[in-house]
C-alpha cells in the first residue's frame, strides 16, 4: 500500500522532468537550426539565414558546413583530381617584370629609293603600271622622249669626231670626257653611251632603269604624260629591314632606355629579339602618346608594314624573390591569398602581400616562406569551397 502511495506521489513529478528535458532539447535543437546558414553552391558571395532560392541563378541554398578547421579545407582523392589541383614548393631565384606595349609594324625610310626624272620630256612608254609590285636592279621602269637629251648626243658625238681627227690633241680628249659626263647627270649609263658611239645616231627616246630593287609604293606618271626635270616619277620601298614601333605613356617613357632589349610577337609569324634604338623626344599631340623604336629583320618578305604587333619590355629585376603563377594568387577586395598544402589532401589559405607582375608570373613579398608548397592550378577552386564550408 505504502509502494502504491510513493509511486503516485514520483509519478507526475517524473512526468514533469521528462516534458521540461524535451522541451529544452527541443528549444535546443530550435537554437542551433536557427543559427544555421544557407548558400548557393555556384553563388558562396551569397549567404542567408534561412532556405531558399539564390537570387542570382535561382539554385536551391544548401547549408553552410562549418564544422572545419578554422582557415582550411580538407578533399578526397576525387575531388582532388576533379578540380586539377597540383603544387609547387616554391623558392628564392630571380624575377623580372615585362611590360606589353602595342606596336604596329612600318616601312624603314633608309631602304626607301625615290627615282626622280632628270630632264623634262614626255613618258613614251611605262614599264611597270601599279604599286605594290617588286622590281629588281637593272629592271627598265620608263621610256621618255627629250630634246634635251637628243642635243646632249648630237653634242658627244661631235667631240667624238673631233677626238679621232686630232688624236694627238688633249683638249679634244677633255671635250669628250665633258659631253659623256653631261650624259651621265641625265641618267644615261656607260653602255648606253658606248651604244651611241657605236651606232653614231642620236635618238631623242632613252630608257630609265631601276638603281635599286624594292616594291614600288608610289607612281607619280603615267603613259603619255609630261615629266619636269627633277620631279619624282616613283617612290621603292625595300622591305627587307623594317621599323616597329611601340606605344609608351608618358609615365613609362622614363624607365626606358635607348638599347633596351626587347622581343616583338606578330600573330602567325615567330618572334623576334631587337633593342629599342630610338624614342621620340615629344608626344603625339593627339593621342598623348610616346613612340619607341625598333628594327625588325624581314629577309622573306613575311611581314608587312600596317601589321600589328605586340612588343614585350622588361621593365624591373630582382635578384632574389619569390613568384607565383598568376592563377596561384586569389585576389578580392579584402586582399590577396594563396592556399599551401599541409598535408594529405589538406590545405590552409595564406593572407599575401603581392608586388610587381608580368603576363605570367606575380611577386610574393610577404605571408608564404621558401620552401611552401603552395597550390598553382585550382585554387579558385579551393577558395570556393572554402567559402562553401566556412561561410565567410
């Protein structure tokens, strides 16, 4: 009797406890879900406090796992191999920046040969009728009709004559060494005379022939037109050497120097190696802009004036530092971080002070040390998941 009494009295009492402990466990469990956050799996900038779409692809938000070490993340062999993650122990050794310039390709006006007519007369006949076409040396370009040079042969002829009837006579021998020397400022050359000695016959009609070889850029005349003594008749261009030129602000003129040595890249064509030999004293009025100089060798004819180029100049050298690729170096508004492995599959992210960079490679001043493996391909990778996991 006394057993029944004590267990009516215990049992509401026990009832009670085993209510309040499900309502604290359940408060409790409340509590912690409430804490939880979501995130979009291709979106981790987005983070909410409870479950929904993301607002930026409509993806359903996930949990946010925080449950790793503070700063790392840990993968499986999968997941290594899926995202391509590989390592690079890095160390001291020299770096050098290179700055990109763009550049186009044009004519160099020493290999330039203007032919100008030297006696006024009228073109008979045009050996060569368009620009851009190659002309050698020796290669008859015009035929013109002159007075001027049918009263320059009647005149040697005559001094020929008189040279062979008092060959004991100097001043004949000088008379005639004048006349062919008047023949050869308009352009006659010496078979040219020796032709009309032989045929003893002046002809008004003489044809000009090339002194150079080149492309014919420009062509002044035409067939049955007049020529004036002295005016240019056709414009060669000798593309064998050619210029570059490269576009410099005015606040990277001052870094370079005469003699630098640079590499210039053409699409489609190899690369080549020269030194700046020449920068402009003054700006482009309109563009504001510094030209640097440099000769490109040409022996094929590949490359044409107007193509455009790029050339790369190395700007700064370091002897001893340490540099990444650029794909190692995660850059946001908060700063700049590199993940290091720390051991199988795991991996720690580092806050990094960057310095100067190429198309390639960036300084690393601070936060990693000589000898780190830090990661070079899947990083982004890496830093995703990292904030996946973390929240941050």
């Amino acid at each position: 009797m006394n057993k029944l009494i004590i267990i009516a009295i215990l049992f509401p009492w026990l009832l009670f406890s085993a209510c309040s402990r499900q309502k604290k466990e359940a408060a409790s469990a409340h509590t912690h879900t409430s804490s939880e956050k979501y995130t979009c799996p291709m979106h981790p900038q987005v983070i909410q406090e409870k479950p929904g779409l993301c607002p930026i692809c409509g993806m359903d938000l996930v949990p946010v796992k925080a449950n790793a070490a503070e700063g790392e993340v840990s993968l499986n062999n999968e997941q290594v191999s899926l995202a391509n993650i590989r390592t690079l122990k890095i160390t001291v050794e020299g770096f050098s920046t290179t700055k990109v310039l763009n550049a186009k390709v044009v004519t160099d006006p020493e290999g330039s040969e203007v032919v100008s007519s030297r006696f006024a007369g009228r073109v008979e006949k045009l050996y060569v009728r368009e620009t851009g076409v190659p002309v050698s040396v020796g290669q008859p370009l015009f035929r013109v009709y002159s007075e001027q040079l049918q009263t320059l042969q009647q005149d040697y002829l005559l001094q020929v004559k008189q040279s062979e009837a008092f060959p004991q006579e100097r001043i004949y021998k000088d008379l005639k060494k004048a006349a062919a020397s008047r023949l050869h400022l308009l352009g006659v050359t010496d078979v040219q005379i020796r032709e009309l000695e032989r045929a003893n016959k002046t002809s008004p009609v003489i044809t000009v022939y090339s002194k150079a070889s080149g492309i014919i850029r420009e062509l002044n005349i035409s067939e049955g037109g007049y020529v004036t003594e002295g005016s240019p008749v056709i414009r060669l261009e000798n593309y064998g050497s050619l210029w570059v030129e490269a576009e410099l602000y005015p606040s990277e003129a001052t870094s370079v120097k005469e003699g630098a040595p640079v590499t210039v890249t053409i699409d489609g064509y190899p690369s080549q190696t020269s030194r700046i030999n020449f920068i402009a004293p003054e700006l482009n009025g309109a563009s504001q802009i510094v030209t640097a100089r440099a000769s490109l060798k040409n022996p094929g004819g590949m490359l044409q004036p107007g193509m455009q180029a790029q050339v790369f100049l190395s700007s700064s050298i370091k002897d001893a530092a340490m540099k990444l690729p650029l794909g190692a170096v995660i850059r946001e508004e908060k700063g700049a971080y590199a993940w290091v492995k720390k051991g199988h599959n795991k991996f720690a992210i580092r806050t990094v002070q960057t310095g100067a960079e190429d198309d390639r490679s960036i300084l690393v001043t601070s936060g990693l040390s000589s000898g780190d493996e830090v990661v070079v391909s899947g990083a982004y990778l890496l830093y995703s998941e990292y904030v996946l996991k973390k929240g941050v």
